[in-house]
C-alpha cells in the first residue's frame, strides 16, 4: 500500500484560510471599533485586537497600519473633509487649510487633548454639492463648509439631485418614480431556473459598470456554479465624481439587494457579501436595514418563497481605501488584510474569497438585472449602442448649473450632458477642462466634448468611461494644480504592493510639485508606470498625465503637445 502523499503548500493554505475565516471577518469591525476609542498609533492597540479575535499580533497590526480610517488618529470628535477632485475643483482646493484653521487641527492629525481629529478623505460622494466633510458621521457641505464645522453657520447636506433622462428609466425607477423593488425575484425563484437570468442576462450585453467594462454573463459563468460560489457587491465605489453606488444604496437599496439575489441566484451562489465604503455611512446604514426588512419578507434566508434556494447576504463596512475597489483588492480586504491588488491568474472566479469561486459584480451593474430580467436581455440590448448596450448613471460635480445624476443611454454624446442636462457651467464660469471617468480616467479640452459616452470612443480620446462621473474645471485653477493634484491622488492612493507604482507616484508628485517639464527621466517613469504595475491603478496614471496636457493645449509649461 503507497504512502499517504504528503500535504501540498497550498493545501495548507486552504487548512490555514479556513480556520481563520471566522476571526477574519470579525477583524476589520473590530478594528472600527478599538480605533474609535483611543488617538494612539496602530502599534499600541492593534496587536491585541488581532490577539482577542483569535488571530496573530501581526494579522491586526497590517490592516490597520494600511487602512486610512485605522491608521489615522481618532479624537472624540473625528471630521473626515473630502479632499478629492470635485471638492478641489470647487474652490481650487482652498477648503482644506480652511477646515484646518477653523477646528484647530492639521489634517492627519489630532488636538493634543484628544478633542478633534481631522482626516483627508477621497470622496465622500457629495461631488454636486462640494467641498464636503463628515462631522462624525453628519454631512457638511458646500460654500462656508469651515464655518459649518465650527458652528457659525447652519449644515448644509442637500440630497442627490436625481433625473432620468430616457423616459424609461433601468436604475433610478425606484429613486424617482417610485416604483417597487423585488417584484422580480419572487416569480423568478419559484417558477424559473438560474439559466434563464443567465441567458436574459447575456442577451442584454450589460457590462459592468465598475470600470472595466467587463461582460457581466461572461463572468458569471467563469464561477461555473461552483460549490461554495460567493457573489459580492462592490459599493466601494472610490472615483472622486461619482456618486452613483451611493444613490442607489441609499435611495433604492432593495433595488440593489434585489439584483445581488438574482446574481447569486444564476451563479448557484448561496452567499452574498455587500461592501460599503465607510465614507458612505448613511448607504452602510440603509443597506443593513434592507437586508433586514429583505429576511423579514421571506426574500432571503433559507428555503426562499418556499424553495430549495439559499441565499445569505452580508454587509461589511470598508475602511478608507481607493484601491479596494479594485476586485482583487476588495477581496483581500474582505478577507481582514491588507487591500493590496493581487496577481492574476489566478482569477477571483477561480480562486477568490477564501479560495471559494468569487464574483464581483459593482453596484450599479447589480442593480439593472431586476429590469433586465423583467423586460428581456433584448429590451436592455436595444438601448445604447450596439457594442456597449444599456444605460449609465452620469454624475455632474459641483461646478455645473444642474449637478446631480443622470440616467443616460450609453452613446449620448458627452456635449448634450455638459450643456443641456448640465446647463453648463455655473455663474457664467468658462470650461477649461472636463475630468471623465475618475482621477486616472482623462481629461477633454472644452472643444472636444463632441464624442459619444462610450468606453470606446472615451478610450479613443486618452480618457475613460470608468465610474462615468465627470467633474468640471474652470479657469480658476491654474492647469499646474490640477496636475500636481492628480499625483497627490496617486501617491497618497497607492496601495503600495509593487514598486512602481509606490515608488513611480511619489517620484511624479516630486516633479509636479517642483513644476519640473518633462524629460528623459519622466518619460522613463512614465513607462515604468504603464508597464510594470501590477494593477491598473498604476498603468492609468501616465496616461490620465498625457490626457490633461492634451485638454489644457499647451497651458502646462514644458509639455510638447
């Protein structure tokens, strides 16, 4: 008789992942919870923290010495100001030393009685009514947001501005018709089966509107309705502009919920996890209670509507980070670590959440199946254009005449947002440049708004469909601001797990900051940057760099347009 062979590296990692999922998953919470009582630094209370969960020192103190909320100081009164590209956009970024001034604290830092923290955050998702803060977890914003915070002028925090302009609306008929969620699910659970929303699915041509642009049926099925398959919605939605996932979970979260259940439902998922970003804590607020109220309704749980189907959901509470929404990233931060971006292969399909077959699907791509479903993959696939079907959510920052989000169909050219649904700029303020698609989208010169709303003809023009939020400059900002501003995002962002990137983005703040024209040095950098990063965080930097001196035609001095 052979010998038993002996355990593999990686069997021992399942055996180690498995014993600590539990703990894990307590880890970040508990974390929230220890930084909330004390202003110490990460060293002192962290250790414990990972001892009385049941992990190693060292499994608490990485995560926490990673992640902004944790990492940064907590006194008994913490505001977290936006320091993100709308809420610098809006008063050229003037808002901060402003804060500062009024609560007597440098940001990153706390009053020597522990009274008042302060925190730069990117974003709070108040980009049409910047520049924002959170007083605790209470709003503040716009003109006078100093004066707010020391209480010499009454809070201001107005609601999303939400319009429809298709008639017939995929994600805001709840937000603004009114029209009731989970009418889908129940008829879909009990008298139709997991290939019928696949396949409805897959004739609609809906991508994922996270970024990438990724066929949604296509990834569904790379999951192979594995045992042990996990669906999870990113709501860590962390493009400063847009403000779309935060709508949704906050005006309509049954909604979202609805089209998590309906994703797991085809991916023979038993499991939904929902992520937050903490810099949304009405939506984390909401979505808890939907989950709730969806229990209570007989919507999940075990033997839905009187079947054999499971589905469980879970919200969890992110921590400050912009890369966690990338997949990857997030997962790695569900799993109570660091949230660092990791190699692919393998895929999270394959290989994700605790080595279970893991689909990440964003928020706003979840919550177009219930209309998908509803109406036929062929209604969706008739919007749109051929390549790039459906609709979006198009949010306008601050500086437009009507900011708000807009249910677009893809294709609408980005001119007729800017100026019809927009109504341009607000004061009379002339545009100089358009941000499209978050800080690493790109950026379009004022007479090149002539181009449909696609990833495509986006990508065509040096910018990108991303999150689709688009922030507005005006000639109050000088282009040199808005050129060290974007590397001030990609240094402080960074997740730091490869070189060039970590290394790449602080070295390209140091020549911005020095108004240094680019050179042999540069260009190297650059190169470095798109080619070597391991994600794409650091691949869109040179490119989003390239974009806005193209947008400012020859307005940065030194740049050969």
């Amino acid at each position: 008789m052979s010998a038993p062979r002996p355990a593999e590296p990686y069997d021992a990692f399942r055996a180690l992942a498995a014993r600590r999922g539990e703990p894990a998953r307590r880890l970040m919470e508990s974390l929230a919870r220890a930084r909330a009582e004390t202003s110490d630094s990460p060293e002192t209370w962290a250790p414990p923290v990972g001892i009385q969960t049941g992990l190693p020192a060292a499994a608490a103190l990485g995560p926490a010495s990673y992640f902004a909320d944790f990492a940064t100081p907590h006194g008994r009164r913490h505001v977290r100001v936006c320091a993100a590209t709308a809420c610098f956009a809006a008063e050229a970024g003037r808002h901060l030393a402003e804060v500062e001034a009024a609560l007597g604290v440098a940001a990153g830092d706390v009053t020597p009685d522990g009274e008042r923290s302060l925190q730069a955050v990117r974003c709070l998702g108040y980009c049409y009514a910047g520049p924002a803060a959170l007083d605790g977890d209470a709003p503040r914003t716009g003109p006078g947001l100093a004066a707010q915070l020391a209480g010499r002028e009454h809070p201001r925090a107005p609601a999303i501005p939400a319009v429809d302009a298709t008639g017939d609306p995929v994600l805001l008929g709840g937000a603004v018709l009114g029209e009731a969620s989970w009418q889908v699910w129940p008829s879909v659970v009990t008298a139709r089966g997991p290939d019928d929303v696949q396949q409805e699915v897959a004739a609609s041509g809906l991508r994922g509107r996270g970024g990438a642009g990724f066929r949604v049926a296509t990834k569904w099925a790379a999951a192979g309705r594995a045992p042990g398959t996990v669906v999870v919605a990113n709501g860590d939605e962390g493009d400063p502009g847009s403000y779309a996932d935060r709508l949704l979970m906050e005006a309509d979260p049954d909604r979202v919920l609805e089209g998590l259940a309906l994703a797991c439902f085809a991916c023979g998922a038993r499991r939904g996890v929902v992520m937050v970003r903490s810099e949304y804590p009405h939506a984390l607020t909401r979505m808890r209670e939907a989950v709730e109220g969806a229990y209570a309704a007989g919507h999940l749980g075990t033997r839905v509507h009187g079947t054999d189907t499971t589905v469980d959901v879970q919200v969890v509470r992110g921590a400050g980070s912009y890369v966690t929404g990338e997949e990857t990233a997030l997962i790695a931060s569900l799993e109570g670590g660091r949230g660092c971006a990791r190699p692919r292969p393998p895929y999270p399909t394959q290989r994700g959440l605790w080595d279970a077959p893991t689909v990440v699907n964003n928020v706003e791509t979840l919550a177009a199946v219930p209309w998908i479903v509803a109406h036929g993959g062929g209604a969706y696939a008739r919007r749109g254009t051929a390549e790039e079907t459906g609709t979006k959510l198009v949010c306008l920052s601050e500086r437009f005449t009507r900011p708000g989000a807009y249910e677009v169909e893809l294709g609408t050219p980005v001119r007729r947002i800017v100026t019809e649904l927009g109504g341009g700029l607000k004061d009379g303020a002339e545009l100089a440049v358009l941000q499209v698609g978050g800080p690493l989208g790109g950026f379009l010169a004022a007479d090149s708004l002539d181009v449909p709303l696609t990833e495509a003809e986006l990508s065509a023009r040096g910018a990108a469909l991303g999150h689709a939020g688009l922030v507005a400059f005006d000639w109050r900002v000088a282009p040199e601001e808005v050129l060290r501003h974007i590397w001030e995002f990609a240094a402080a962002e960074s997740c730091g797990a490869c070189s060039p990137c970590r290394v790449g983005s602080r070295r390209g703040l140091e020549l911005a900051v020095a108004h240094a024209p680019p050179g042999p040095a540069y260009g190297r950098l650059s190169r470095v940057l798109a080619e070597a990063s391991l994600c794409a965080f650091g691949r869109r930097i040179p490119p989003a760099v390239r974009s806005l001196a193209r947008a400012y035609e020859g307005r940065l001095p030194g740049w050969d347009q």
